[in-house]
C-alpha cells in the first residue's frame, strides 16, 4: 500500500505526534508499505532535511507562526492543493490518505483524499477543547472560527451531527463525517470523543515505542547514584502543570535527584521558582533533548513524573517508560488506567499537597529496594512500535474496502 499521512507540522518538528509518526513511518516501510508525509515545510533556522527523507516528505507551502520558527502553517486552498497533487504526480498512487492533525493538516488531507478517490483514516490526536481553554478565555468564539474554516476549506458535512454536540466537539464530529475510520491513541480519549458524541465507533491505537531503541537500551547499565532520580519530560506550559510538580518536589522535602527535560514559554518561570524554593541541589533542567537521549534519560530514572490532568489524548512518555521498564508516578487516572502496569504510583487528586504525599511514598519505596521497582519485560512488550503497526495496517486494509 502507499499510505499518504497528512499533518498539522513538519515531522521534524519537536512533539510526541511528530515523534509518532517518524516511528510510524519507519516501521510500515519495514512491513513492505510506501509512506509519504505531507505537512507545512520547516522554517527552523539550519534545518536541512536528511537525505534517507527526501523521498518520503512533501513540503506543503507555509509560514511560520511562532517566534523559533519551530512551527509553520499551511492554508487550504487551492495553492496546497496544487502543490500537493504535483509532488503526488511522480508517486506511485496513494491507497490511503492517514490524516494526523486536528486543524489545517486535516483539511488539507481531506481535500487532498477527494481529488484522490481515496478513503481516509482520521486519528485524532489532540483534545481541541481542552487545550484551547487552556490556551485562551475566548475558547467559544475561537472553536466557532474553527468551524466555519473547516467549512470555507470542506463546504457542507457529509453526514449527520448530533444536536448535543457542541463547541469544539462539534468541529472534531464535522471533521469525523468525513472519514471511514476515526482512530485514538487512548482508552480514555476514545471514550471522551463517544461521550460527547463526536463519533459512535473508534478504533484505539497507541502511539508505540520504538523497538530498535527499546531492544538497545534495555542491556545498557543505569548510572550509579546515591539516592532516587525522577524525570519529568515535556512542554513547559500550563497545562502540564510543571510548576506544580516544582512545588510538590518542596513541599514533600523528597531526598532525589529530580531532572526535567524540555522547553516552552513557562521555562523562565521554572528556572526561578527552582531557584526561589531553594531546590537546586535536587532539579537539574537541562533543556529539551533529542529523542534517544530522552529514552536514555527515562530508562536511566527510577520513576517518571506524569503531573498534567484531562489534558493528554494518550500520554506517551508514560508508555515509553513502561516499554523501558521505569514505573511511572501518575497524576492523571485515565492515563494510568491506559498503561496499567503493576509497578505505578497514583496521586490522589489533583492538589499540590496530595502530589507531594505521593511523590515522597514513592521515593521512600524507591530508596527502601534500590533498582528493584521496575516494570516487568512481558509488560513492556505489548508498548512495542511493531505491535501497533500491525493493527494500523489491519485499519488501512478496512477503511479500503469500505469505498
């Protein structure tokens, strides 16, 4: 099959959906299949894409929207559609159209399926509703902007929505009508789209972890220490909630080493506030890293810190750390309940003080059986990349025959 994944920023881009599908790419070429991704063209200074992908991406015209150039835009229209469809030309014919973005990638991969005759798989990434409130206090007006983009880019739905619902849940229903299979990477997000009607019937996939890296690192020595390392991995923004983990780490007065890995616009406000409660000889920030270095740093910790509540769709770097064997410290319950794994930990609520509790359990436990809370190797397994490639490949074959 030749399977044209269509999303909202360049794969090369930082993010766990970018991270996703580079893996996903990788390992439906191992199977035998094609893969072409089309996204906005990259506008990071220095950045030059590798030869082993020049054959795989198509740069769709953009221009960038935020300050590091890190992320671009993409408008459908006419223009895209062109450039599209001329870099499609010299490409074997595409089967499926895989459409991973939520906003301008999804319109221009559902228009691009329509010029095709091609069905599309939709999966749904991002919890709109959710990460707008976070982001604005004019989330309502901006989910009806949202709605009529996608009609000015799609014209009228192509099928019936129902009248409960609404908002942002309605844009992502809109969006649904247009695809033969609507995908999650969660449990729990699956059941957020049924519940809210955007979609009676959704396939969960999770976004897996590499098994070469997996395969290489599980031999490899963790660092000797003295007293527990945690590790939190992310964007440094609100809803994942950092600042609140920095202030559990001083209120529960835990003996660990403590290392948060990534950026964003709360990284200033981080630095300080560590340096405020006095908590530099526990939290090291070293900054975003890249991909195996993160999966290093993971399997190197004796627990992940997972702090965000009702924002993530999946959750992924829980999944990594299971499919490497470190347990993670859970604030959100949905996502625990998607990874389940024996060794975990589950914050109360969603307080400061109940993270605090929970993190110097954890700790105690961790200092009390030096590198014996791990997650067990027939767990790990079922996290695995080539797990849930054969489950895409499995959806792809149905959304086929149901044209």
């Amino acid at each position: 099959m030749h399977i044209l994944i269509v999303t909202d920023q360049h794969v090369d881009s930082l993010g766990g959906v970018q991270v996703a599908i580079r893996l996903q790419r990788r390992f439906l070429e191992r199977a035998g299949h094609r893969v072409t991704i089309a996204a906005p063209a990259m506008h990071r200074p220095g950045y030059v894409v590798a030869d082993k992908d020049r054959g795989a991406y198509i740069d769709l015209p953009s221009r960038p929207i935020t300050k590091d150039r890190e992320y671009g835009i993409s408008w459908p229209g006419h223009r895209t559609d062109h450039a599209l469809a001329k870099a499609l030309a010299t490409r074997p014919p595409v089967d499926v159209v895989h459409v991973q973005g939520d906003f301008w990638g999804a319109l221009i991969g559902i228009r691009a399926a329509r010029g095709l005759g091609v069905p599309v798989v939709l999966t749904m990434h991002n919890n709109v509703d959710e990460g707008t409130r976070a982001v604005t206090r004019l989330a309502p007006l901006v989910f009806t902007v949202f709605r009529a983009w996608r009609g000015l880019a799609l014209g009228r739905c192509r099928g019936k929505i129902d009248r409960a619902t609404y908002g942002a849940w309605r844009y992502l229903a809109e969006l649904a009508t247009e695809a033969a299979v609507v995908a999650a990477p969660s449990q729990h997000f699956a059941r957020e789209l049924q519940r809210h009607r955007v979609v009676q019937s959704v396939v969960v996939i999770p976004n897996g972890v590499d098994d070469d890296t997996i395969e290489s690192l599980r031999s490899r020595e963790r660092s000797p220490r003295e007293r527990p390392k945690l590790i939190w991995l992310g964007r440094m923004s609100k809803e994942k909630r950092v600042l609140e983990f920095i202030e559990a780490i001083a209120e529960s007065g835990i003996d660990a080493d403590v290392t948060l890995y990534g950026a964003g616009m709360l990284l200033p406000r981080v630095i300080r506030r560590v340096r405020e409660l006095g908590l530099e000889d526990r939290v090291t920030i070293p900054g975003p890293v890249p991909y195996r270095e993160a999966l290093i740093a993971i399997h190197d910790a004796d627990a992940l810190v997972q702090a965000s509540i009702g924002f993530e769709t999946q959750g992924l770097t829980p999944f990594e750390a299971a499919a490497l064997g470190t347990p993670t410290i859970f604030c959100d319950a949905q996502i625990a309940q998607d990874v389940a794994v024996e060794t975990a930990w589950q914050v109360a609520d969603a307080s400061v003080t109940a993270l605090a509790e929970t993190l110097g359990a954890a700790v105690s436990e961790l200092a009390a059986a030096p590198g014996q809370l791990r997650v067990s190797a027939r767990e790990s397994q079922r996290f695995l990349q080539s797990m849930q490639t054969a489950k895409m490949v499995a959806l792809y074959e149905q959304a086929s025959l149901g044209v």
